[in-house]
C-alpha cells in the first residue's frame, strides 16, 4: 500500500507530477500507477490528465481503472488536475461525452473571438500564469490570494452546484478553476508546473486529512 | 488576467548552453541546469531548451539534462531540436519536457505534427518557424537551422500547423536572430492577428523596451530572450518589472 496513487491510464507524462509530489513529501511512498488495486489502496489518489477528454475517459476504462477511481473520489484525499478535475462532471462539449458523473455540472470550450477589455485577442488555448481567486478551503493555506497559477486548456467547467466552487479565474469573464466536496478537491491548473504556489498547494494535499 | 509570458531560451550543444549571432559565432553561456534555476528563481514563467547541434552523440546529454532541470525546477519545459519522430516526442515527454517544439521536421513531414498532437495532445506540441523577410509583408519559412530555404509562406504555414494541431507558434525572425535590436514586429503580429494558438516572438531583443514593443505593438503571447539574461544585463525579474510599468500583465 502506498501513500499516494498518481492514476496513469497513459495519457501524457506524469513525470512532474510524481517529482513535484517528492519535492513536498520526501517521505512518502509514491506510485505512478495503472493498477486499480494499487489505486484503492493508496491512502491518497492524485487523478491527473492531459489531451482531449474522450481520449482520456477511453484509456481510463481500457485500464479497467473506472471503479477503482470512483471509489477513491468518495472515500479518500483525492486531487484532480486539468482533464482530472473535468472528468469528475457530468458531460463534456468536447467529443459530446459522459463524464465520470462525479459531480454536477459540465464541461464547455471558451468561445470564440474573446477580446480582453483593451480589445485584444484572447487566445485559445488558455495557457499561461493567470490569478486564482480562491474560497476558503485548507488547500488553499499559504497561498496569497489571486496568486498565479500555470493553465493549458480549452475547456472549462461549469458545476451547477455553486457550493462546489473553491476558485475562479478570469478569461476575460470569470470561469471555475477549483472545487472541492468532502475528500475531493479538484483544479484546472497545473499545480506542479505552478512554482512555489503550487508546490504549497500539493503540499497542503498531501497534509490534508478532511473529516 | 492571463500575465503575458517571459521565456529565456537556452541553446544548448554537447551539455552547454551557447549563443551564437544570427545561427552562427557560438559562446559559451554556462552550465543549462545552473541557468535554469536561476532564471526560475527570477520568476521565469517558462523554459524553453533548444539542441541545436542535435546530433546522436548529443541525445543523451540533453536526456540528462531535461531531467536534472525537470526536477528541481517546477515550471513549463519546452524542448526542441532534432524532433523527426513520434518516438522523440514520446523520449523528450519522458524526460520531463512539457512541450516539445518541432521544427524542421514539421515542414518536412507535416503529418508528424497531426500524430504528435493526436497522440500527446495539442497543448504540448508546439511548432517553431524560423521566417525570413523576402518582401515587404512577406516571409518565407527557412529549415535546417536557417540554412535551406522552404518556399512555404510563414503566416500560411503557421495557419496550417494551428489546423494540424499545434498548440503553439515559437516564431523567430531570423533577420533580428542575434542583432539586439528588437523583434520583427511586422512578422509577430502578422501571424499572431492570423491565429487562435498563442505566439511566442523570438529573435532580436536587446533591450527590455523590446520585450514590451512585442507584446504591445506585435501581439505576442509571450516573449523569448537569451542572450540578455544569459549575460547578466538584467535579470527576468527587472524584466517583469519593466514590463508591468508599461501596463503589461505579469507574473511579480
């Protein structure tokens, strides 16, 4: 039994992950992992993603891994990231798509055309440091508020339960970043590829025992 | 709001990074990973790594090194130099790179970037062109490290990978590669206006009132530089500093 499951279903590197995840808990027994058993074992399940998500969903149950991550976002520290956090809803615009159903709500694209108040074009990817306004939550100690977080994406979500929101940033309008319910916390950005406010943040993961 | 991004670049040839004038007249810059933390210690918001010998020998030198920055330095890695195959975005992925720029072997076999990205995903798949002015509000796509020239149109081409799945457009011009006296601007908003993807300018900064006139009066997303960090004439922070005291959004 390890400390901290990373799920590998194959899609993308996980590499910083893992390295980020040691830099905070040198101590810790971590697992890149596509066994589901070693998934419901682990104390702590990171359930990271990268690509489109049709991809994503296809490579999570041809590893089998779909139970073992369901069980794991009910019934211990569980922390999504990027494709990891949208996989948690209901439905996805990209590919037209079920999620794991986890939480309510769905995942739509920026739309097309932004324009920033300067009339800019916004690009689409989002990619880049931009600021998290955050909720109270502990996963959020230490870190100053609208600190600068990396984002890659073009989908976001939308829960249709607000008591699910931990953070929103803004592109140019505000969009859901954070959410978080019981065991389960979930974020758009990359936190190991987000500097010192993201290696506080995984470290409050790690550290985090919700009740 | 998004901070538009500062992204020193390092050259890097048998496990040094060097820096040459207009692709040619390299000098030794130091040791890539003692680079890398230092820049990130300046609040670099991204890396980008570019081997540009690429040569076999050099394969593995450069593995070792992506991995050595890749863990200790927790922010974006773009890598590139040499990428012909899925596999070699497949082995850069695995040694810690974020993304990987593909270059020549994109104009060469443009397929490799719609394989790439259908495999890994788009936002780690950037392709860089090198352009070079060939008539006003004109610029040709040049390979091979600047020595062969495409015929491929750069704005048409940069159009053309965003519909093959690039991510992202690492555009260099290769008439201010090395001059310090300021980016394309023509050339940066020219692709940049013809894109959805982000447009990293490259070539030409000098100056830190460069890296404001590609952002305000080219339209990059974000800014690449080397020799003015690697040299010590300012550091990324006084960059950043310059940058928000002109209305630009970064990251402090």
């Amino acid at each position: 039994m390890v400390d901290i499951a990373v799920v590998d279903y194959g899609m993308g590197n996980l590499r910083s992950v893992r390295q980020a995840l040691r830099a905070v808990a040198p101590d810790a027994s971590i697992a890149v992992t596509s066994e589901p058993n070693e998934v419901t074992q682990a104390a702590r399940v990171v359930f990271p993603g990268q690509g489109a998500m049709p991809d994503c969903m296809r490579e999570l149950d041809a590893r089998g891994l779909r139970a073992a991550v369901l069980q794991a976002a009910r019934s211990k520290p569980f922390l999504g990231i990027c494709i990891g956090l949208q996989m948690l809803f209901e439905h996805s615009d990209e590919g037209n798509i079920p999620g794991l159903g986890i939480l309510p709500g769905k995942v739509v694209r920026f739309a097309a055309n932004l324009r920033d108040a300067q009339d800019n074009k916004l690009k689409v990817p989002h990619m880049g440091w931009n600021q998290v306004h955050h909720a109270d939550h502990t996963l959020w100690q230490g870190i100053p508020q609208d600190a600068r977080f990396y984002f890659v994406h073009s989908y976001y979500v939308q829960p249709f339960d607000d008591a699910l929101v931990k953070a929103t940033s803004c592109y140019p309008q505000p969009f859901v970043c954070a959410v978080a319910r019981d065991n389960l916390f979930a974020v758009q950005f990359h936190p190991e590829k987000s500097q010192s406010a993201g290696l506080t943040l995984l470290k409050n993961f790690v550290n985090w025992n919700p009740v | 709001m998004l901070a538009k991004r500062i992204i020193p670049c390092l050259d890097v040839t048998a496990g040094r990074v060097v820096k040459g004038v207009s692709f040619v007249e390299l000098r030794d810059a130091g040791d890539p990973v003692e680079i890398a933390r230092r820049y990130d210690e300046q609040g670099a918001d991204e890396l980008a790594f570019l081997d540009i010998t690429a040569s076999s020998d050099d394969r593995g030198i450069l593995f070792r090194v992506i991995e050595q920055v890749a863990d200790q330095v927790f922010i974006p890695l773009t890598v590139g130099g040499g990428v012909r195959h899925v596999e070699d975005v497949r082995n850069l992925l695995n040694a810690g790179a974020d993304k990987v720029s593909i270059n020549t072997s994109a104009v060469l076999n443009p397929q490799l970037v719609e394989d790439a990205a259908g495999r890994y995903g788009s936002q780690c798949i950037v392709v860089a062109i090198d352009a070079k002015q060939v008539n006003p509000g004109q610029w040709e796509v040049f390979t091979h490290g600047g020595r062969k020239a495409s015929g491929l149109n750069a704005v048409e081409w940069a159009k053309n990978m965003q519909k093959l799945g690039a991510g992202e457009i690492l555009l260099t011009s290769m008439d201010k590669d090395g001059q310090r006296s300021g980016f394309d601007l023509a050339l940066t908003r020219a692709v940049t206006d013809a894109l959805e993807i982000p447009v990293i300018a490259s070539g030409g900064v000098g100056n830190l009132q460069h890296l404001v006139d590609g952002v305000k009066l080219g339209g990059a997303d974000a800014v690449l530089a080397a020799s003015i960090f690697h040299y010590g004439e300012y550091t990324v922070q006084q960059a950043k500093q310059f940058m928000a005291q002109h209305g630009i959004e970064v990251r402090l």
